[in-house]
C-alpha cells in the first residue's frame, strides 16, 4: 500500500465529515436511544464492508461501466432516502398515532428496523461504490507483494473500522444530550431539520449523472 498515512488522515477526514451516515444515527439515537443508535452504526458500516468486497473483487467496476445498472442502484437507493426523509419530517406533524401501539410492539419494531435502515441506505447509494472504486486504487501499490485485492480489502477495512469507531463516539455524545433533545420543541425541529436533509440527500442522488 502506498503512503500509508496519507490514506490515514484522508480517510479520517472522511470519516468526521457529517453526512447522510450522521443524519440517520443522530435521528436515531434521538428518537429510541443509545443501543438503536448502536444498531444504525452497525448496519451502516455493514454496508461498508459490503462495497469493499465489491470493489475488491471486481463488482463495483460492472455497476460503475454498466449504465443500467448503475441507474437501477441509484433510483432504489434515492427512492429510499426519500422514503426516510419523508417519514421523519412528517413524524413531527404526528399525534397520537404512536399511542395506539403498546410499548412492547414498539421496541419490536425499532429493534427490527434500525439495523436494516442503516445497511440498506448504504448499500443501495451507489456513490459510496464509487467512492471505494476511485479514492482506494490512488493507494494501491501494483509492485507490493500484497496482492492488489488484499490491499483494497485492508484499506476498506481501515476505513470500516475508523467509522464503527467514530459513530460509536458519536452515539454515545448524542445519547449524553438526549434528554435536552427529546423535549417536544427541539424534537419537532429535529425531525423536520434530518428529514429536509434525508430528502435532498435523494433528490441529489436520484439526479446525479454516471460519470
């Protein structure tokens, strides 16, 4: 692997740039606490696994060459995003839907979905594929004795467990501040704020051109 700790530092910076991956733990954190936020981070960084052994073993080069393939991915996953964004701007407009449900069916629900929730909105962004495809070969040495498929699967590695690190970092301040932010005036905010930007995240995606 070639400049080892410029892939570091790149990939740290990455890591700590908020995103739709922030957007989906904040909002879950705040709305069933620590352990969904726990799981949300879980699945995301899945996904991440996912498209490393994508790139490594060649699938990401057929989705990114193929047009209809790529244009498949993109609208479920943009579909998706939408869908999330959706459900969470209108859950402040929400009133006693909620009540209807015990306790009991709720959790169930909740520990069903947050693990799904996080893997398939990553999965289903094909600009995270493209992001494995193009950021990890600029550090791929063809003269190491490490084969070219060992190094993407190491960098991508790296880069999961930098995440799963952070995220839990993160799970845990926001659930520090979740008492503040469950109070019904910030909650109302919260909802609308994360699912504005669930909503752009798939409207842009649904828009972006192959390149």
């Amino acid at each position: 692997m070639n400049d080892f700790f410029p892939f570091l530092l790149l990939t740290l910076f990455i890591v700590l740039s908020p995103g739709i991956d922030t957007a989906l733990i904040t909002k879950r954190t705040i709305a069933d606490g620590r352990q969904h936020g726990y799981k949300m981070a879980l699945g995301i960084t899945t996904g991440t696994l996912v498209h490393t052994c994508a790139a490594a073993f060649g699938l990401s080069v057929v989705l990114m060459q193929s047009a209809l393939a790529f244009e498949i991915v993109k609208y479920i996953g943009a579909i998706y995003l939408i869908y999330l964004g959706a459900s969470s701007f209108f859950q402040a407009n929400k009133q006693g839907k909620m009540a209807h449900m015990t306790k009991q069916d709720d959790q169930t629900r909740r520990r069903t979905s947050a693990y799904k929730q996080g893997l398939m909105s990553n999965v289903l962004n094909p600009k995270v594929a493209l992001f494995y495809l193009t950021f990890l070969p600029q550090f791929v040495s063809s003269s190491s004795a490490i084969p070219v498929t060992a190094q993407l699967m190491m960098m991508g590695i790296i880069h999961t467990v930098l995440s799963i690190t952070w995220f839990l970092l993160y799970v845990c301040f926001i659930n520090y501040l979740r008492n503040w932010l469950m109070s019904a005036n910030v909650q109302r905010m919260m909802d609308k704020a994360t699912g504005g930007i669930l909503i752009g995240f798939g409207i842009k995606l649904a828009l972006e051109k192959q390149q």
